[in-house]
C-alpha cells in the first residue's frame, strides 16, 4: 500500500471514529449499552472468583454452554417455530452451565482429584459433546432453519444485537451489582475465609451457590457479546487490572467494573471503525491493553512504581550507610558515644572526613559515591571539603547518631533474642535493614530503652564493645 492510500484509509477510519463516538447510530447504541453493561457485570463479579482462585470457572462455565445451545436450537427446530430463539439459547446454555458448575463441585468433593483438573474435565467433556452436537446442527442432510449463524456463539457476534438483547444485558447487569451489593459483606468474607463465614453460622454454602449462579447468568448472558471462547477474558482481566491499582475490596470491584465497562466499549468502537474487525475479540484486546497500561503504571503493583519505590529504598539504605560509616570515623576520633548530652554545634559536626577511604570496603564505584554524598548535600546533612572531604551539618550529625544507634540496637535484638552470632550480625542486619522501617525502629528503641538511659548510643556488638 503506497503513502497516499494510506492517508486516505487513516483519513476514514478517523472520520468513522468521530461518527462512531460523536454522533452514533441508533444500532451502535445499542450495542454500547449492552457491552458495557456486560462489561461492567463480568468485571465486578470476577473480582471474586479471582479472590476464590477460580478464575477458570468462567471458561469452564462458558465452554460447556455450547451442547446446550445446540440442544436448545435442535429442540427448538423440532417443537417451536423454527429458526433461532435468543431466549431459548440462553436457556440451553443456562442449564449445561450449571450442570458443568455442579460437576466441578461434585468432582472436586468426592474425589482426591485436584481443583483445576476438576474444571478442565467438565470443560474439556462438555466442549467435545457441543462441537459434535454443532456439526449435527450444521448437517446440510437435515436441512434446519437458521443453523447457519450458530457459530457465532464460539466467537460472539455484537453486530447482531437487537434492543430486547441489550436491555437484557443491561437488567443481568443491574441484577448481578445487585445481589453483590445486598450480600457484599458476606461474600467478601467468603472470598478470603470460607471457614470463617461457616464458624459465624451464616450459610456459606448457600452464599457459594448464589455467587455461583450470578456469575453463571452474566457468562450466559455474554456468549453473544464476546463469545464462549473468549468469555473467561471478560471474567479474569479487569478484576487483574484492578489489582495493580488497589488492596481494598471495594476500590477493587468499582475499578474492575470501571476497566470492563471501558474495555468493552472501546472494543465496540474499535469494532465500528474498522471493517471486519470481531467485536468480541476487540473487546477483549482493549481490556488487555487497559491492562497492560496497568502492568507498567498501575499505583499499588505497576512495574514503573515498584522501579520507583525499589530505587527510593536504595538511595534510603545508601545514604543511611554513608552516615552510619561516617559516624563510625566520627566515633573512633572524638568518642561520640560517651558523649550523652551532645551539643550538636560543637567541633565534633565539623571535623572534615575522607568519603573514598571511609567507603573503600563497601565496593561503591566512584560514580555511587559522588551521587550519594551529593543527594546527602541537597538534603543538608553533609558538605563538601577539599578534595574528597566531607564534613557532617548539625542536622547530618543527628542523622547519622539515629541510623547508627538504630542499626546496633537491631544487632542487639539479634544477638539476645535470635541467637544470631556476633561475628555475623553486622552483615546480616545490613541485609535487612530495607525492611526495618520506622514502626521496627521504634520498637527496637522502647525494648532497650532502660538499658540504655544513659547512653545516647551502644558501642558496636559485633566489635565485643559495651554499652556504657
């Protein structure tokens, strides 16, 4: 394709985007209001299979819907009208659905077989009897009204969507947030602690069987939207999306509901403007997309805050243990620590220290050192000498008493109470001091608070010093 048909093909997507969001038809709308209601219903209520680790239910659930389509339209040629009947489809698959949830739940109680092998027999039996049951369907020997379309049930088919199927949609939706909202608290709890709902004498295998069935009615009511080959999609990806942005149940569903309600709108347009593109299949693509923009920025697990949060840390232990091999040098010439009542803007904040010499036993690249010292100079705690001398502000000294007296009272705790030998506990608390926060700390600081009510900070444990 050369330059020119490219701006020209560019040129009309834009323009049927524009049409599509601005000024949609009266069919497009309707479309947008069933997607969305979908997506909004399978985002809220997979938050809690993702909780009860049964994310793959949905799949099982929407793989074995298809004999029961199929049975549903054989009988429905044999005894009704003839043709396709939406609602008796929907039947169908309701009843081989729930039949697959039962037999999960048959299996996995009498039998030592395991969870997810327990889904894939249902799932894998019942899919392999649909496939058969399509290919009688299809059968041009029997010559059956309207067996053509079936298979837009593997797939999903939005272009087809009438009003009545939307507005079903959308009362399945309203219906689901409905009965998530009346049992919120219950079902919550039973995502977490099913045992724990049991003890509290409410009906947990009752509650179990009404998540179950809402979830199975939304995965019904989606088959035509995104199909029964994709419907899991709908199911897993916003409640995972929502994960990266949040721990709190209830921000959880609003924002999983929010990333399908979304994703199954931007799939439908997506749809709308390019010719021959599946609906479900956009759908499903525009959730992975809003995931995927979650996997890098989400605010609790994205990849781009956990780099953040993880250099923060080690610029925090960086500059700790620079101060701390300060006050060491610092320790070893003017006997800091005897020194209980410190007035800060004595000569002792400023005695001129040598940085490379200090840190020759830390293996810091020459570039580390100058970044670290710097970041301490910008915060006030240290300036720069000659050479590569630095010398502590009052504001550093106080500082780097804390760090240090922080980081002995933890070898302290060490030695005393885990048994962890002197000759080791310096190296193994700087291993952990990224997780010796200011909670820890000040805990460690009130533990040994009588011991040393004189002292302003103990000598070094590993160095066999005492406390005095």
């Amino acid at each position: 394709m050369n330059s020119p048909d490219s701006w020209i093909l560019a040129s009309s997507w834009l323009d049927r985007l524009i049409e599509a969001v601005r000024s949609p038809s009266y069919n497009l709308k309707v479309i947008y209001l069933g997607v969305t209601s979908l997506g909004l219903a399978a985002g809220v209520c997979g938050c809690f299979l993702l909780f009860r680790k049964r994310s793959l239910l949905s799949d099982t659930i929407g793989h074995s819907t298809l004999p029961g389509v199929c049975i549903a339209f054989l009988l429905y040629a044999r005894w009704g009208s003839g043709g396709k009947s939406f609602i008796a489809l929907m039947i169908g698959a309701l009843i081989t659905g729930w039949l697959s949830v039962r037999a999960v739940q048959w299996i996995k109680n009498n039998s030592k077989i395991k969870e997810d092998a327990a889904l894939a027999i249902p799932l894998t039996v019942l899919y392999g009897l649909g496939v058969v049951l399509l290919s009688v369907v299809q059968d041009s020997n029997l010559n059956l009204q309207g067996s053509s379309g079936l298979e837009y049930y593997l797939f999903g088919m939005v272009a087809s969507m009438i009003q009545a199927e939307a507005i079903m949609l959308a009362v399945v939706s309203l219906g689901a947030l409905t009965v998530i909202s009346l049992f919120f608290k219950e079902l919550n709890c039973l995502s977490f602690d099913e045992d724990f709902v049991a003890s509290q004498g409410l009906p947990h295998r009752w509650l179990d069987e009404v998540l179950m069935l809402t979830c199975l009615t939304v995965t019904i009511a989606g088959l035509q939207t995104v199909g029964l080959l994709m419907i899991m999609a709908a199911f897993i990806i916003p409640p995972a999306t929502a994960r990266l942005w949040t721990d709190s149940m209830p921000w959880t569903l609003a924002i999983a509901g929010f990333v399908g309600a979304t994703g199954a709108l931007i799939g439908a347009i997506a749809s709308a403007v390019i010719f021959r593109l599946p609906a479900g299949a956009a759908i499903i693509l525009a959730s992975a997309l809003l995931f995927g923009f979650s996997m890098l920025f989400g605010s609790r697990k994205g990849w781009v805050v956990r780099q953040l949060k993880v250099a923060r840390l080690e610029k925090r232990l960086s500059e700790n243990q620079l101060l701390r091999d300060l006050f060491d040098r610092l320790e070893a010439q003017q006997k800091v620590r005897l020194l209980a009542g410190l007035d800060f803007s004595s000569d002792l904040a400023r005695v001129s220290l040598p940085v490379h010499d200090i840190l020759k036993d830390r293996d810091w690249s020459q570039r580390k050192e100058r970044s670290v010292a710097r970041s301490l100079s910008r915060q006030n705690l240290l300036k720069f000498k000659r050479g590569d001398f630095v010398r502590l502000t009052t504001q550093g000294l106080e500082r780097a008493i804390e760090v240090a007296r922080t980081h002995r009272l933890t070898e302290l705790y060490l030695i005393e109470h885990a048994d962890v030998a002197p000759a080791r506990v310096h190296q193994y608390v700087e291993k952990i001091e990224e997780i010796t926060g200011p909670e820890i700390a000040s805990d460690i600081h009130q533990l040994f608070s009588n011991e040393l009510e004189q002292a302003l900070i103990p000598a070094e444990p590993h160095r066999g010093g005492d406390t005095s």
